[in-house]
C-alpha cells in the first residue's frame, strides 16, 4: 500500500464494515445504486486506487451483474498492469464490445462516489476516479458522430468534454 497520507476508516455500521472487509479480502468493493426519479442505475469500485494504485471505476445504466463483470475484468487487467488512457478505445473489453473510460469531473465525485469519498476521506487530494463508457450497439462512444442518442438517458456524462477526433 503506498499512499502515505492515508488512514484506513473505522466502521461505524455494517456496511462500512462489508466494505472494509471486502477490501482487506479481496482488494474492492462494489456499491451499486438503483436507478430513481433523478437518474439511471450505477455501480461504482472503492478500492481499486488504495489497493492497485489504480482510479476507482464507475459504470451508469447497466445492470448490477454485468456492471460487477466489468469491475472485475477492470481489476484484474489494472492487477496485470493495464492503465487505462482517457478516450481510448479498449478493444472486446465486455464481451465483443469495446469500452473506453474517462476521468470523471471532480465536481461529479460528490453526487456519484459518496462511499469512495468516506474511504478516501484521510487523503489531502481526490483519488482519481474512470467512468467505463459503453458504446451503442453500432459501436459508437457518445463523443463520436452517429452515436444512438437514446443511450445518452442511460449513461450520463461524468467527464469532461474528450478531445477532438481525428
């Protein structure tokens, strides 16, 4: 474990206790929101940034299943070294569809990483936090031309705008 400023939480629940325990056994843990009247399902990591030294990752509008899959295909890529560069396309990553991640706006962290902020709380500067994008069903990533504006609903922009396209 190699961030210095940082101070493991004492639970004061259950859940803080399920989270920390999971953390110690496994290296994560995965908080999964249900989708209400302000906006669609997630599921977000704690963990992946104290363990692996790697960004904790959030993914929006997929079921809980197949949001966890894609956390542990994260972790276990991000365990062999894999960092994952803003905007670029990871080729097959969900099973024959591409993904790519990118670094979500610190001012999303509040409304979206609650839990991840109680963790991290001890650290004197934000750790740093993916949202994994999943395309349409042509393969388009809501940054480029022809993507299915119907996505958009299920999967909102916690990022800043991405580059340009070539």
């Amino acid at each position: 474990m190699s961030l210095p400023d940082f101070q493991l939480r004492v639970a004061e629940d259950d859940n803080d206790r399920k989270l920390l325990a999971d953390i110690e056994r496994l290296g994560w843990h995965v908080i999964h929101i249900f989708e209400d009247e302000s906006g669609p399902a997630f599921s977000f990591s704690v963990g992946f940034y104290y363990s692996f030294q790697q960004p904790e990752v959030l993914i929006m509008g997929l079921p809980q299943k197949v949001a966890y899959d894609l956390l542990d295909t994260a972790v276990d890529q991000m365990k062999e070294g894999k960092t994952f560069r803003p905007f670029e396309r990871v080729a097959g990553f969900a099973k024959g569809y591409d993904c790519a991640f990118a670094p979500i706006a610190l001012d999303h962290y509040k409304e979206y990483l609650g839990y991840a902020i109680w963790f991290y709380r001890s650290l004197s500067k934000p750790f740093p936090a993916l949202q994994l994008i999943w395309p349409d069903k042509q393969g388009h990533f809501p940054w480029e031309a022809g993507y299915d504006q119907r996505f958009y609903k299920l999967q909102r922009a916690l990022y800043e705008a991405p580059p340009p396209s070539e």
